[in-house]
C-alpha cells in the first residue's frame, strides 16, 4: 500500500516504475551530500567518486553475468536502446542495411528503427502470435545477409510476455547479425545471463528494478562493434561521454545487488500474487480475457480486458488502485495497445485491458482488495451502462 498527497493506493504499475528500494536510497544519500567529487577528478575526492562508480559497474555486471568493463552507464533504457541501435547501425558494413526487430517494440526501439528507416534502412517487423509470443519461424526466416542488427524485447513491458532471444541470437549471429536485447522490463524480475542469452547489447533501467529514474546501463559485449551518438570529453570509455551520474550509478549498483539476493525469492512469490489475482478477476468478472502468456511470461505481469467496460473507465471508477491501461490518448481521440493490435485482438477488446504489475512488496491483503476494487468498479460500470442504454431505447420508442 502507497501512502502520500494521494492517499491510501494499492500500487499495481511496477512496469510504469518501482519505488526506490530503502537500501538503494541509502546507497545513494552519501554521494548526494558528501561524496560529491568528479570520478574524473585526480585527488582523493575524485577518486572516492571513481571508486563508487567502478563498484557499480562491478555489481551490475555481476548481475547480467557480464565483465565489469563491458558495463556503459547511460541515462536510462531509452538513452541505451537509442545508443545499441544507432550506434551498431553507424559501424554496419555498406552491404547490411537491415534491422530485424519485433512488431510488439517499445518506443524506445519502435522510434530509432523508424527514423533508420526513413534514412533508407529496411526494418523487418517480425509478427507475434494471438498469445503474444514471438513468431520465431518468421524471424529466423528474416535473418538475411543483408541484416546488421536484431533488436528485441527480452519481456514485453505490457503483456510480460518473454521473447525467444537465445535461440534468435544464435541463428542472427550465424548470420552475421548484432544482437541487441531490450532488458528494461526483465533486469530484476527474472535472472538475465548475457552468456546465456548470447546476446551482444542489452539495455537496462534503472527505474524498473527499484533504481531511481534516470540512470541505466547498456551492455556492451567485448569486441562488439559500436560509435558513440554523444561526443565529449571522454567518459565510459567515449561511448558515453559527460560526467558520471554518481549517486545514480550507485544507485543502480545496489539495486543489481539487491536483486541478484532476492530475485528468486521474489519472483515466486510475486507469482504466487499474480495467481490469486487472476482467480479472483475471473470469480468476479464474467468473460475476462488474459492477454499475458502465462507460461512464458514475467511473473509480476497481468495484462487483462474486462468485457464492455474501457480501461481508463474502470480505473477512474477504481481510485483506489494505481495501474495501467495499454491505451493512448492523441487529440482527445483514444487509441487502443500497439501491443494487443499487433496480436490480433479486436480494437474494442483492447481498449478495455488494464496492466496490473505487481512488485516485490505487493502484499497478499493487497491483491484481495485490489481485486475487490476492480471487480466493483466493473459491475458498476455495466450497470450505468445497462441503465443509459435502457433509457436511450425508452426515448427512441417514444
Ligand atoms: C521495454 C522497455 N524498454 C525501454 C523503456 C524505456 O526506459 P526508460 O524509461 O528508462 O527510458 C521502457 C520503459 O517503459 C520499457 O518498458
């Protein structure tokens, strides 16, 4: 439960973003009052700057199971993704001119990819299945000679659904492909080896795993090939010039830290919470439709349409929880999920889904009363539904 100017609210958003972790916090609070050198800075003030920011590196590459020095802190997954895609697209041989993504991207990737393409780059937009999985036929077939970069989710920020991106790494290497992973939405919530996933870039969020906004990490594998967007004096050895954000990157040291002791523990748990949840929505709200590939999916994830109702109705109706819907808002005009459209789902159907994601500290009293909210504030809009239509049917056969 969430208290402040709001008041009493059961916080279903942690892919929106988490709180700030108490022990992150205070990691962070010295380099913010006293610590305050430049990690550039030749004297013992500096130094001690250096030394927090090297500790860092070490504990996020300790969590990705990378080399500390593969580690490039930037300002977030936005600013990481950015720098994976435009940066490998800079050093891509004449001959690769391809970039082979997933039609379910963040904007953080929909965005680069888009502006290469209008630079006469061809974007292969892999399709996704009905359940929201990758269709991994598709993408293997798409794997030319021509392609200089496959970028994907590793966790699909709405759907939690799970991207395939260690059998696709394999098969786009062989192809002479960079791979890069979009790890905002799994860093923290399932374990993330870049060994494993063979991976050569992966991008992290600070602010999705308990880290404060404004801080993230790009994962650079030794050797890969990439040109720095920014240009500058020279830090993170040049691919990210500008002075460290220190108490941030110590900040997002702590929270890889903190994660790399709890993340199992959690993840169960949170899971256990997500399975009480759904039971209880679909008890109390007739033809509810999951939209999250339970099996393949992050387990704090539930991305679900209740029948009839819009979801930003329901959720103004429902106060007391603090969630999502996939929806957009352009000129007053809604629009439903990219996301649930890709996957086929009828517009209507995707205008009333709701994203509940659930974090380390959801409590079990949490989700019976989120579900209780949620399931009244349903029927009350059915019934205020039922009611006007009734009245509108009255007046016409007037
Ligand atoms: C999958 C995914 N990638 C990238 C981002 C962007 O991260 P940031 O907010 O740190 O720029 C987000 C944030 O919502 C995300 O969910």
């Amino acid at each position: 439960m969430t208290g402040g100017d709001a008041g009493e609210i059961v916080y279903l958003d942690h892919n929106a973003t988490t709180p700030v972790a108490p022990e992150v916090l205070e990691a962070m609070l010295p380099y913010l009052r006293t610590a305050y050198g430049n990690p550039s800075s030749d004297h013992p003030i500096g130094r001690h700057a250096r030394a927090a920011v090297e500790g860092a590196r070490e504990q996020v590459a300790a969590l990705l199971g990378a080399s500390p020095d593969e580690i490039i802190f930037t300002s977030g997954g936005t600013e990481s993704s950015n720098l994976a895609i435009f940066g490998t697209a800079a050093t891509a041989p004449p001959g690769r001119r391809r970039i082979i993504t997933s039609s379910v991207e963040h904007p953080a990737t929909v965005s680069p990819c888009e502006r290469l393409e209008a630079n006469g780059w061809a974007v292969t937009r892999v399709p996704v299945t009905r359940a929201g999985l990758l269709e991994l036929t598709s993408a293997t077939a798409a794997l030319t000679q021509d392609v200089a970069l496959c970028t994907m989710l590793l966790a699909q920020n709405e759907t939690g659904a799970l991207l395939p991106l260690d059998d696709l790494a394999r098969e786009a290497h062989e192809a002479g492909a960079i791979v890069h992973a979009d790890g905002a939405q799994a860093i923290g919530k399932i374990p993330v080896s870049v060994e494993d996933l063979g991976v050569d870039l992966l991008s992290v969020a600070g602010h999705k795993c308990y880290a404060p906004k404004g801080i993230g990490a790009l994962y650079v594998r030794r050797g890969a090939p990439l040109a720095p967007f920014l240009v500058g004096a020279g830090q993170e050895r040049g691919l990210r010039p500008g002075t460290e954000n220190v108490a941030g990157i110590v900040g997002l040291g702590a929270a890889c830290e903190l994660a790399r002791s709890r993340l199992a523990r959690d993840s169960a748990r949170i899971g256990v919470h997500r399975h009480e949840l759904l039971t209880a929505l679909l008890a109390a709200v007739p033809g509810l439709v999951c939209h999250t590939p339970l099996d393949a999916s992050l387990p704090n994830t539930l991305f679900v349409s209740f029948p009839g109702v819009r979801g930003t109705d329901l959720l103004a109706r429902a106060p007391g929880v603090a969630a999502s819907t996939g929806s957009a808002c352009h000129s007053g005009e809604e629009t439903p999920s990219a996301t649930l459209i890709a996957m086929g789902v009828a517009p209507e159907v995707a205008l009333s889904a709701v994203r509940l994601s659930l974090g380390r500290d959801t409590t079990g009293d949490e989700i019976a009363l989120a579900a209780d909210l949620l399931a009244a504030a349903y029927h009350q809009a059915r019934e205020e539904r039922s009611a006007s239509e009734k009245s509108k049917r009255g007046e016409e056969s007037r």
